[in-house]
C-alpha cells in the first residue's frame, strides 16, 4: 500500500507498540511474561509476515521498537509513525518547545534520523494552528520528518490547521490517527481522544475519503468490545472482560447489535468475529490502516486475512444497523 508523501511501502496494518511485545519498566502498566529476546523472536515472526510498519509515542514503545530494529540491522527499513505532544498532569503540552523535545527524544530511542510519519498525540484548541504547523513544515524540509498528521484533533481543526498551511505554501497534515471502529464510541474512553464512527461523523469520513488522507485506526477492535472475547448475548462475560474506559466508551444496545451481527456474519464467513470487525474496515471508501496490538503472530496472520476480504455493501450497511 502506498500513501502520498512516503516513498515506502505500507503494509495492510501497523504493529501497536503498547503492547506486551514492546513494553519495558518505562511502560509498567503493560504486562509480560516474554523476556526481550522473547519479544523480539515475537516481532521476528511478524516481520517474516510482512509486517514492517509500527505505531509509537513518545510514551510508549519507541525504547524497545528502537533496540529491536537496531539488533536485527533494520533500523531504516522499517516504516515508523510516532507522536508527541501528549499531556501530563501538569502542562497539555502542545508547544513548539513539547514537540521539538518529544521529537528529538524520539530520534534518539529509536535510533533515527527521520520519523517517516510524525502525529501529534492530542490538541490544545487553545494553541493557534500558527504556532504549531512551521515547526512540523520545517522538520520535513529538513528530511526528518516524511509526512506530518494528527491523533485525536477533531476534523474542523484538522482542516483549520491544512488551510493554514496552504495558504502560507506549506505541506499540511497528510494523515490522521482517530478511534474508528464498528463499535460506535458513545463516550471519550480516556479523556481526550476523537473518534470518528457514527452518524455524527459521517461528513468526516466523507471529507477524508474524497481528500485521500489515510485513518490509521486505533482501537480498531474497540478494546476487545468487537474482538469476539465475548458473545453478544453474554453481557457477564463482558462485563468481567472489558476494562473501564472500554466499558464507558463502548457499553451500549446498539453495540451489542453491532457485535451480534458480527457473530452471525463470521459464522457465515466461516471467520472469527475479529476478522470480520478487521474486515468491515477494509471494506470502507477510507483508506484505513489499523493499529493492532497484542502479542499473538496466529492473530496478526488473521488480520491479514482479513485485508484481503472485502464485504459486500449490503453486509456493511447491516452491520451499521442502517437495514
């Protein structure tokens, strides 16, 4: 898969960095019982996939993605999007100072000298787009930077930050990082964060299909909600399954709808429920390119299976609960 301004090659889905295969004592709220070479035999597996694209953040993966690629020789051969700019308890950190230092930091951990796609982690509506687009233009002049974007920036920022930067002969935000999912999210998960499902965003997603810009789509299983842990008719097992930001964002009737639906389809199929979740975003006009986590290879490879299958209109609008 290409996408305008990389010169590389992506492939169907991006690696989730806050994941077990990835996480160290800087990460303790992730999990693992891999040792690091066991994490890197993991992600040796998935590379063998084809799998060569990762998503990072300045608070999270980039340390061991970065030991990873440097002890296997692969540190430019691989496709990386990172991000900066996320809060603390203390500052919203959408600063020129933030975003310089978190990308420099980032350079250094993963043992680069460019990011092939460098995000903003969240907004600051309160910062002029001004003072935040010839920091990122300037980056990409200097070829650190291959393409530029944003996570969780509505839409109507987004296009405010793309209309500054025309008119002052920049490049812009060529791709976006939201949640979208076929679980619709009915509230923030973690404070924050867009999404863009849901009748509410339809025009969004219309914009972004007719200007090409990709959706890199984190949560794309909505925190399990859609991954088929659970049946739709056992709301015990969801409940003990599903953390709290999952419950609060996803915890609704039409979900559940959403999710029997997805049973009855995968049964159809002869697929997991996860494939066909995986595949209703690969069947959109969006290019969508899904973050996935975990540390499964068996998982990815049925995600990958999943790319290749394409649902039929009237499957899609089903699951949409518009028929």
């Amino acid at each position: 898969m290409k996408i305008k301004g990389l010169n590389k090659e992506l492939a169907p889905i991006m690696i989730g960095t806050s994941s077990p295969l990835f996480t160290d004592e800087t990460t303790p709220w992730i999990r693992t019982n891999l040792t690091r070479e066991g994490q890197f035999e993991v992600v040796d597996k998935l590379w063998d996939m084809g799998l060569h694209c990762f998503d990072c953040a300045a608070g999270y993966g980039e340390r061991v993605l970065g030991e990873y690629l440097q002890s296997r020789g692969r540190v430019d051969e691989a496709v990386i999007l990172t991000k900066g700019c996320h809060p603390n308890p203390c500052r919203r950190r959408v600063t020129p100072f933030d975003l310089l230092s978190d990308f420099h930091d980032s350079l250094a951990k993963l043992h680069r000298t460019y990011i092939d796609i460098y995000m903003l982690h969240r907004d600051d509506p309160t910062v002029p787009v001004s003072e935040i687009i010839p920091i990122l233009d300037q980056l990409q002049k200097e070829g650190k930077i291959g393409i530029y974007g944003a996570s969780n920036w509505t839409m109507e920022r987004f296009r405010e930050a793309n209309a500054f930067a025309a008119e002052n002969g920049m490049d812009g935000f060529r791709a976006v990082s939201p949640h979208y999912s076929l679980a619709h999210q009915i509230a923030d998960c973690w404070g924050g964060g867009v999404s863009i499902t849901g009748p509410l965003h339809a025009e969004d997603r219309k914009w972004l299909a007719e200007e090409k810009i990709p959706v890199f789509a984190y949560s794309a299983l909505s925190g399990g909600f859609v991954s088929g842990m659970f049946r739709s008719d056992d709301r015990k097992a969801a409940e003990a399954f599903l953390a709290p930001p999952m419950k609060k964002g996803y915890w609704a009737d039409e979900n559940f709808e959403r999710l029997a639906r997805a049973e009855q389809l995968a049964e159809d199929y002869g697929l997991s429920v996860a494939q066909i979740s995986m595949a209703w975003l690969f069947s959109q006009d969006l290019q969508v390119i899904p973050l996935q986590g975990g540390d499964s290879p068996q998982m990815y490879a049925q995600t990958l299976e999943a790319a290749h299958l394409h649902l039929k209109p009237e499957e899609i609008r089903w699951l949409n609960l518009e028929e």
